[in-house]
C-alpha cells in the first residue's frame, strides 16, 4: 500500500505547523510487514529544537482499495464492500490531548468528562517508531 509521510513543525503553541519538506515523501509500505524502514537524507531535514510532528496520510487511491461481494444475512441484498490499506496497528494508551486535522486546521481535543479526575484520556496512538541519526 503507499501513504503519504508528513514532517512538521511545532508553532507556538505546541499545535504541528508548517510542513518541513518541500516536496511530497511517498512511501509503500510491504504487505505483512510489521517494520518499514524509509530514508529522509535526500530532504536535508533539520531536527528543530522545539521538536516535530510526524504524520501519515492514509491514501484512498485504486492501488490500496479491495473489493469482496458481501451478502447480509439479514435481508439478502447483495454489496460490494470497499477496504483501503494499509491498515496501522494501535496502541490504546492514556494522554492529555490529542491533535486531528479537519476543515483544513488542527484541532487539540482534551479529555471533556467533568468527572475525570487526572485530566487524561485514552486514545489509538499509532504505533510508530522514529530513529533519527545523521
């Protein structure tokens, strides 16, 4: 499947800023593979001292969309299920805040429950491993 990887910055307010390449990093990652290694030396990208956002944008484009005819069991009809990979494995971990892109911003959501003592909250963090070496 190929998905497209994003660096960012970090603004002032701890929210991913602009993106750090100039140019697009597309990646396929292999079928059953659990470790892709991907080389970034050819984007000279600089670490910031304040740190940075890593990202990846799931494409739903025809190489990564499969097809299966399902049946319902319950009323008979006849569909055509669409999956799109790849699919990212997920760790269920406690976090104070968690950052989405939607309406073309980044939004911080925070743990809402009034009655949440720790402020925390559990959410799917993808599970990825950067290793960073010059």
């Amino acid at each position: 499947a190929i998905i497209k990887i994003h660096f960012y910055a970090v603004d002032a307010n701890g929210f991913p800023a602009e993106e750090l390449l100039d140019k697009d990093f597309v990646v396929t990652v292999k079928k059953g593979t659990r470790i892709n290694r991907f080389d970034v030396k050819e984007f000279n990208l600089k670490f910031p001292n304040n740190g940075l956002f890593v990202g990846f944008e799931k494409l739903m484009i025809e190489k990564n969309k499969t097809e299966k005819t399902v049946i319902d069991s319950n009323t008979k009809l006849t569909q055509i299920q669409k999956t799109y990979f790849p699919f990212v494995l997920y760790n269920y971990v406690e976090s104070e805040f968690l950052y989405t892109f939607s309406g073309g911003k980044w939004n911080r959501q925070t743990n809402q429950k009034e009655n949440e003592s720790t402020g925390k909250m559990m959410i799917n963090e993808p599970v990825i491993t950067l290793i960073l070496s010059n």
